[in-house]
C-alpha cells in the first residue's frame, strides 16, 4: 500500500497551524505540526516527512537554522517557507539554504496547493534518481581491471590523491577509463557517503549547460516556472565530476573559474552567492595545453583544474591486461545478455592482441558484446572479433521511394553513416566524429535527433 505523503507544519500561530492542518488534510495528506523549530527538527528526524511548510519566525530556533540543520541530511524534506517579507533578504537567504520556494503571508490556499504537490513530485523525482544509482551501482560495482606497471602506478596515484580534498584534471584517450577513475577517487574518499554527480560538458547543448550546472530561479527565463537546483549545489557535501571540460565555452570556463575561486555559485537569474563544500574531478580527452595557446581554453581555469593529474593509459600501453580485462569484461556483458559467459579461444585472444585499439577498453568491450552474440555464448573464434567493414550498396538513396523526397533521403543516409561510423569506431564518439569530419557537439545532437544515444 503507497503511503500517503506527510507534511510537517512548523507554525506558532495556533489558528493558522490548525487552519493548515484542516485544508491539507481534505487534500489527502497526512499532517504532522511543531509549534517551533525544535520540534520541527525532532518530528522530522523521528518520522518519513516528505515536505515542510516552514514558518521563518519561530520561537528557539528559527526557520533558517532549521534550513541549516536540514541541508546535512542526504535527502532532506521539501521545505516551502511562509514568511510575511516575501521579498526580503531572509526569503532570499532561505532559497539560498536550499527551500524549495516561499510563500508569502496570509497564504493563498490555491498557490500553496500547486506548490506543495510540486515539491513532493521534485523530491520524489531524486529520491527515485538515487534508489535507481544504488540498484545499478550494486547490480554493476565499478571496477578497474589490469595488473600492469602502468595501471598500479595508477591505483598507487589514486590511493595518494582520494583522502584530499584537491581538485583533480583525470587525462586519457576517450575509452581508457576516465569515469571509473573518477568514481574510484570519490569511492575512497572522505565524502564517500555522499553524492558524486557526473556532468557530461560535451553531451548537453551549449544553451543548456549554464543552467544544469549552476541552477535557475523561478522566471530566470521565459519557460522557468520554478526553481531548479544545479548539479553544483546537488553536489554540495559530495563530489563534482566534470567530464569533456575541454569542450566549454568560454563564458561557461570564466563562470566556472569563479566557482573554483570563491566556492559559491549564483543560479541564473540571482546575484545571492551560495556557498557550496564541493570537491571538484575534471576529465579531458584534448590537449589543453595546446588549446590554451590557441585561445580555446582559459589560461587560469586550466592552472586552477591541473592542482593534481592523473593520466589513464591507452589500452595498447598496457596490453598485458588485455587477457583479464577481455575476461572481466564478456562476464559483464554476458551478465547484461542473459547469456552463458563464452570461452574466449587462443586464436581470438591473439586476433585481439593484435589489434591498436583506438578507442580503448570501451572499443573492446563493443567489440566483445558483438562476439558473444555471434558466439551465441559458445566459444568464441577469431573469425567473432574480426575488424570488419560490410559492403554498402553503390547508390545509397537507391531503397528510398522518390516519393519520400530529398529531405527524407538525407535524413535516411545521415543516420546510416553514423551507425557505420560508431561501428568503425567501436562506439567512440570522438572518433566517429572524426570519422565524419564533423565536431562531437553536432554529433551528440545527431545521436538525439535519430534516437542512437
């Protein structure tokens, strides 16, 4: 049976908190009150409580210490304030302190409604968000596999740098690994208890990423009806991971510069600084030294990122490894499948032994995915892991009525050559694009567009 979800009412005023009890109670939720703000904290830490209607003057502890004492929990109520200065600087600081909006005083039924059921939603959405990361992080743990010179000076550089707080620029060939170097950082640091949220700089529109990185206000711009938390302040206690940070732009690397300096971000449409306690991993496939002399990355944003580096060997640095990792990583895909986990012949090892790897582990693990189909979960030959390319029809627009039209058959060929691509490539993004001869922005909107993400 779902339970109904609970509100807490943190109001002195015996009337209104009584009034309040009523009306939301005919809405169907269950209703919990605290004449001050240490009952608040007590009913809140003793029960499940979905959301708080928070009154900012309360006696002993007031609304914005109980917004303090909240922002400690992992997953703290939805809390909408009730403040009679609706456009003072204790609502503002409120918002700040992470509320998710404020309603003035006398509250208008009708307002309060719509805004508690959003905020119940919101905070459903994460809740469900973070159940859905525990489930896929026990059912798949992240694991780096390889026993070669190269990766244990690797693990030994990761076990130095994890227990400090140091911002850290991860550096390697797409496919070697970035992320899970990253999530072996936060996992053995001091805030592993808390969240690690990934960014990926290069996959979301240009326009967008300001937004999801730093947050907006209500009416920050036209089609923001609420208040959205960035993926800065969602981190804050934890760990920012920013992959792709060679592909900034440069208002985006001067706004990030002023995160990394002062520890504060402002969400758009806002000049309130919130403080934020987050530790900042960073990861490139460039060269940004070299694109700090051509002028495509800030100077002083890159000396602020590089206070440690780790580089992540390519696979063909490491081909010792090759044998456990293909291993490691047909039980992972075999897992994924629901098929038996395959034996992997002498003769295919040393087809993949003899093979450059462009795109690394991840060009690997595609490429074993496609031989454990075409094993059928047997044994898998030379012939599985062969490289490749399938014949293509000499006119490609020859299957397209003409009735389709011009557009149509553009569109058609468009998708096919970036099917071919990330095959050619083994699934690495940056070398389709290459491939192509297009840059990787217009390719993750391509990949958006046809449905290939």
């Amino acid at each position: 049976m779902i339970r109904k979800a609970r509100v807490l009412v943190a109001e002195d005023e015996v009337q209104a908190r009584e009034s309040l009890r009523a009306l939301l109670e005919e809405e169907g939720y269950e209703v919990v009150t605290a004449a001050d703000g240490a009952e608040a904290l007590r009913l809140t830490a003793e029960q499940a409580v979905d959301a708080i209607l928070l009154d900012i003057r309360l006696p002993g502890k007031d609304g914005l210490a109980v917004l303090r004492e909240l922002r400690n929990e992992s997953l703290p109520p939805a809390v909408l304030v009730m403040t009679a200065y609706g456009s003072s600087a204790v609502a503002i600081e409120a918002m700040a302190l992470g509320a998710f909006d404020y309603l003035t005083k006398p509250v208008h039924f009708d307002e309060l409604r719509i805004q508690l059921a959003r905020a119940i939603e919101n905070r459903r959405r994460v809740e469900e968000l973070e159940a859905y990361r525990g489930r896929e992080a026990a059912a798949h743990p992240a694991e780096m596999v390889g026993r070669s010179p190269a990766m244990q000076r690797l693990y030994k550089l990761i076990g130095q740098v994890a227990p400090t707080d140091s911002t850290v620029l991860i550096v390697g060939e797409s496919g070697t690994g970035k992320e899970l170097v990253a999530e072996a950082i936060h996992r053995h640091s001091a805030r592993a208890g808390r969240r690690l949220v990934k960014v990926n700089c290069a996959g979301i529109p240009e326009t967008l990423l300001e937004a999801e990185l730093f947050g907006y206000e209500r009416g920050a711009f036209t089609g923001a009806i609420q208040r959205r938390t960035g993926r800065f302040e969602f981190a804050d206690g934890g760990t920012i991971f920013l992959d792709e940070i060679g592909e900034l732009s440069p208002a985006t690397q001067a706004k990030l510069l002023r995160v990394l300096q002062d520890r504060t971000i402002e969400r758009l449409g806002s000049n309130v600084p919130i403080p934020l306690d987050v530790r900042v991993l960073a990861a490139t496939n460039q060269n940004l030294e070299r694109a700090v002399e051509q002028g495509r990355f800030r100077e002083d944003l890159y000396y602020r990122l590089k206070v440690m580096v780790l580089r992540v060997p390519p696979l063909r640095e490491r081909m010792e490894d090759l044998p456990e990792l293909a291993e490691f990583l047909l039980r992972r895909c075999a897992a994924r499948s629901k098929l038996p986990v395959p034996t992997l012949s002498p003769e295919a090892l040393a087809a993949l032994r003899a093979r450059s790897w462009p795109g690394n582990v991840r060009e690997l693990e595609h490429c074993l995915e496609r031989a454990l189909v075409l094993s059928r979960g047997g044994i898998i030959l030379a012939e599985h892991v062969e490289e490749k390319v399938g014949l293509q029809p000499a006119d490609p627009f020859s299957a397209i009525p003409l009735e389709e039209g011009m557009h149509e058959a553009v569109r058609k060929l468009e998708r096919s050559m970036i099917v071919r691509a990330l095959a050619a490539s083994g699934g690495n993004r940056t070398r389709a694009a290459e491939l192509l001869k297009i840059n990787r922005r217009l390719l993750y909107d391509k990949l958006r567009e046809f449905g290939l993400e």
